[in-house]
C-alpha cells in the first residue's frame, strides 16, 4: 500500500520504529562475540549503526596455575562514538529503562 508522496506505510512504520529509539542505551552483540553498549545515533541502508557514549564488553576464558580450564572474565573499555558494519551485528536490544526514563521527562 502506497501513502501520501509515493511513500510504502510499512517503511513508514519502520522509520518511526527507529525514531522511537533514537539516543536511547542499544546493546549490540556483533559476530567476534563483543558486546557494544551506546546511545543509538543512527543506521543506514547497509544496516551500518552508529552508537555514542560506547562501552565495549567482551568475555574471555583466562586460565591460570589454579583454574587451568579457563576461569571466565569481563573487560570493558570506553570507546566513544563508534560505527558497526551491519554484516557483523548478531542482535540488537534496546534497554527498556532508557525507553521509560525518556518517555516519563
């Protein structure tokens, strides 16, 4: 079905989808098994996602003398503004809180 301006309702729905999450917190899990966390910014055709305010999280098996199977670990580094190829995202999450504290002020 087409809308006013020759536009497709459903891209429509889509864009005001993605408007709705605009600088809300987004966790991306992409395909080396890093976690972003950040402020969604925006996305492109490509499906190419800006976030701001990016923390990265990644889970690693470190093994010593006491644990020589691995004990699991969590490093996070800030990265700032950051741009992630599509072809590498895995999932996308939206924090609810961040969703409700903006809808709320």
């Amino acid at each position: 079905m087409q809308g006013v301006l020759n536009v497709d309702i459903k891209e429509t729905e889509s864009i005001n989808q993605l408007r709705s999450v605009l600088q809300k917190t987004m966790s991306i899990k992409i395909t080396d098994g890093r976690v972003m966390v950040g402020k969604f910014c925006c996305i492109d055709n490509g499906g190419n996602i800006i976030l701001g305010e990016t923390i990265e999280k990644r889970t690693f098996s470190l093994k010593t003398k006491d644990h020589p199977e691995g004990v699991l670990r969590q490093d996070e580094r800030g990265l700032g503004l950051v741009v992630i190829p599509g072809k590498h995202v895995i999932e996308c999450l939206v924090d609810d809180n961040s969703v409700q504290s903006n809808e709320t002020s």
